[in-house]
C-alpha cells in the first residue's frame, strides 16, 4: 500500500538521523577544540597570561580548558592545555591554585 510506512521504517529514519547528528556535535566540538589557542602564551602578543578562576559555566568545561588573562595586551580568552600538561595534571605534578581549597 503507497504512502504507508512502518515501525522498521521509523526506527531506520531515526537511527540515522540521530547517526548524523552526533556525527555533526562530534566533528564540531573537535573543530572548536582544535582553533583553541594551546599552551600559556598570548594569541595576540604572545606574552605569559594568567589563568582566571573559572566562575559558572566556565567550570562545565573541565580542566582541559581555561580561562586566560593577559597582562599585556588585556586580553581575555580560553585556552587549550597541552597533552603534556594533562599528563602531569593525571601524575598530580602540578599544584593546585589555593582558590581551588576553598571549596
Ligand atoms: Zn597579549
């Protein structure tokens, strides 16, 4: 019968849809990961920055990521860490900031 469909058809139409979907958040998070500046230096004057305590929703962002100052040129932006700070980070190498023991 024309213009009918069935549960089978519904869960392919589904399944591919949620398919390409994810495919396109995925690809698009590896994106915006991969233009974030990495390291400490600054994007713009290539000065140290500073890392600001992240507030709010900067905290759902995880370690990977941080907010950084720069004293030079003023400014302001998330940064990547490098691999290699995230595999100190997991050796516990590097020191806490003493605003992280406040809470
Ligand atoms: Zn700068």
């Amino acid at each position: 019968m024309p213009g009918s469909w069935t549960w089978t058809d519904a869960a392919i139409f589904i399944a591919v849809f949620t398919g390409i979907r994810i495919a396109v958040i995925w690809m698009a998070t590896q994106i915006f990961t991969a233009i974030l500046p990495e390291g400490d230096a600054c994007p713009v004057c290539n000065a140290e920055t500073y890392a600001l305590e992240r507030q709010g929703i900067w905290k759902a962002l995880g370690p990977r990521f941080r907010r950084s100052f720069c004293i030079g040129c003023g400014w302001d932006g998330v940064m990547r860490r490098s691999d290699a700070w995230m595999a100190m980070l997991k050796e516990r190498r590097v020191p806490k900031a003493p605003s992280a023991k406040r809470r």
